[in-house]
C-alpha cells in the first residue's frame, strides 16, 4: 500500500518505494515515486517558487534563497532512499565544472531527510523550445550556439564526464545568446567506468553504440550531431529508432545529409554534421574541440573579406593647449582598470584591449 509521510514543520511530502505485484508470479518490480514539494513551502532556507521541469532522474523548482534574496534553481533527485554517497555524487560531479555554458552547482543540502542540489537559475528557453516555436534557425546562429555546445562539452570531456542526454531540451538559451548545458546527472565520470553499461538518453539523440549499454566520449559528439541536423533543418534527421531498426541505425542507413532538406547549408557545414552522427564511433569527431576547429575554420573561409589598402589621413598637429590636454587623458586612461571581456564568438575571456582571440582567432 502506497504510503505519504508528511513532515510536520514544512510539510514535505515523500512518497516511499512500494512494492508492484506484476501479473506474473514470482517477479517483483521496485517502482520509485519522487518527492513533491509546494509553491510557497520553505525546506531549510529556500522557498519554493514554482516548478521549473521534471525528468527520469529529478524534478527541479525554482525557489528563493531566503536569506539572501536571490533565485535559484533546485533538483530533487527521484531516488532518496539511496546510499548518502550515491547522492553527492551528481553533486559532486556537476561541483568539478566550471564553465560559462555550463550550469553551476552552488551547494547541495540535505533539510528533514530530503536531499537536493542548489544550483544557478538561468532565466531562460530550451533550444527544444525554440526549435519547435520557430522551425530552423539561421546559419549563423545556429552556429554559433553549435560553438558555444562545444566548449561545454569540451570542458566536460577534460574532466572525464560523458553527458550521455544531450539535446536541446537540456541546452538552456538565454536573452543575450548565451547557451548553458544541463542535466548532466545521467552523466558518469569515466574513471568509475570505462563504458556506461546502462541505456541512458532521449532515443532519437542516441549514438548507436548507447542502444548496446555503452557510451563514450564521441557518444556525445554524435547527440551534438543530430542536435545540429535539428537546428539547421527544423526536424530530426529521423524519428524515434524502434527496435527493428537499430541494425538500419548501426550501417547509417537511417540518415540522409542535411543539405538535401535545406539546400541552403553549405556543403562544408553537411560534411561537418555527417561526420558527427558517423554510425562508428571510431570514424565521428573524438573530441568536440576538433569539430570546433573544422567549423572556425569554415567560418574565416566564408567571411573573409578582399579590401584594397586605404592610404592613411595626413596627420594632423593639434595647438599647443590641446597637446597638454590630449597627454593627461591618455595618462588617465592608462591607469583605468580594463573591464573583464569575453570573445563574443566562443565566450572564452580575452586579455585586457587585445582585438582578436587567442583561442579561436575571431576579430573583436
């Protein structure tokens, strides 16, 4: 019988594991039901806004820091009743990335025997969203949020994490164009494991070898893949694979090049993408930085631009007083402490009045 226990001070509703009896006998099937807090509800020194999303490993809620009067968000993980270790484990996993298009953890606490991570809220949209809202999105800015993708998982790749989920509904966009990943918890640091060896992800982001239990660092190339196809085409290179059609998927018969559904990508960007959702591993991008470094490459191709040489102006002498005047403002602003800056391209941080970057060589 299914059991609520409710905490008295705040009301925490915690639903226990029960016990199915299947229709067949001698088979006993656990079933997990999560935790549910409340709009309004406070839990240790967070209120409770309102829900943000919910998925196979958690739900998340956007709440208030109480005693510093600042949004964030928190995720509850579906599975409590598990070792404590196990628990920090996302939270320590998401704690060892620090990147710009990556969510940050804050902290994780544990208040009347529920645990749950703190993490930034981002006021934002999924890419899922937008592409459903908008259709395909242009060339450019499709790859630009391609780049932005790829720093992140970049970064992950470094830290030995696998994503294993990615697609655009865990990619958040905010107003300034900024991309941030999410829900790495089905990720697993490769050092616990060399392979992933439970199916995990959204299947029709899947890399073929995750349908056989084993997941790899091209396995997220292959879902930022199918994540491209989707952006520059509007739909999915194919639908949902059943199970009839995973050895189709194995021989890369299920999908066709992006071009031949919008004729409008360059054949350079099709080649990229096609390369990236490889059916072998082995034959994909092994790290994101290198599918970065094709589509840079592409990009100064494109824009470069032929100018003729415009011979400088005649210079000329300001008076006397001006001079003065000219020298103690250049004086001033040699002592003015540059503000922080990041290439609008790739958003890594430049040096103080540089004017190009030095990661990925675009203009300022």
């Amino acid at each position: 019988m299914l059991r609520l226990v409710i905490g008295q001070a705040h009301k925490v509703v915690v639903r226990k594991r029960r016990r199915v009896e299947p229709m067949h006998a001698g088979i006993v099937l656990p079933c997990i039901l999560p935790v549910v807090f409340f709009r309004g509800q406070t839990i240790g020194k967070y209120k409770i806004l309102s829900p943000l999303g919910s998925g196979g490993f958690g739900t998340v809620y956007l709440a208030e820091d109480t005693w510093i009067d600042k949004k964030v968000a928190i995720k509850v993980p579906h599975r409590q009743n598990v070792d404590f270790g196990d628990l920090l484990h996302e939270a320590r996993l998401l704690a060892s990335l620090n990147h710009p298009n990556i969510v940050s953890v804050l902290t994780a606490e544990k208040q009347e025997n529920v645990f749950f991570i703190v993490m930034e809220y981002v006021p934002s949209v999924t890419l899922e969203l937008m592409i459903s809202r908008d259709g395909k999105i242009d060339l450019p800015r499709a790859l630009d949020f391609t780049c932005q993708i790829c720093n992140a998982l970049d970064h992950a790749h470094q830290q030995g994490v696998i994503h294993r989920d990615l697609r655009p509904g865990n990619v958040l966009v905010t107003d300034t164009g900024v991309l941030k990943v999410v829900d790495f918890g089905t990720s697993r640091f490769i050092e616990r494991a060399a392979h992933g060896t439970t199916v995990i992800g959204s299947p029709p982001y899947m890399a073929p070898e995750q349908f056989q239990g084993k997941a790899v660092l091209a396995s997220d190339i292959y879902s930022l893949g199918v994540t491209m196809y989707q952006m520059l085409t509007g739909v999915l290179p194919y639908n949902t694979p059943q199970p009839a059609d995973i050895e189709k998927l194995l021989k890369g018969g299920m999908v066709t090049p992006p071009r031949t559904r919008n004729p409008k990508i360059p054949a350079k960007i099709s080649e990229i993408v096609m390369k990236a959702v490889a059916p072998d591993s082995g034959a994909r991008y092994q790290r994101a930085s290198d599918l970065l470094t094709d589509l840079l490459s592409h990009r100064r191709r494109t824009t470069r631009v032929v100018t003729q040489p415009v011979p400088p102006p005649a210079a000329v002498v300001p008076p006397p007083a001006q001079r003065g005047v000219d020298d103690w403002a250049d004086r001033l602003r040699a002592r003015e402490t540059p503000l922080p800056r990041f290439c609008w391209h790739c958003r890594k941080p430049l040096q103080a009045r540089s004017t190009r970057c030095p990661f990925c060589g675009e203009g300022q």
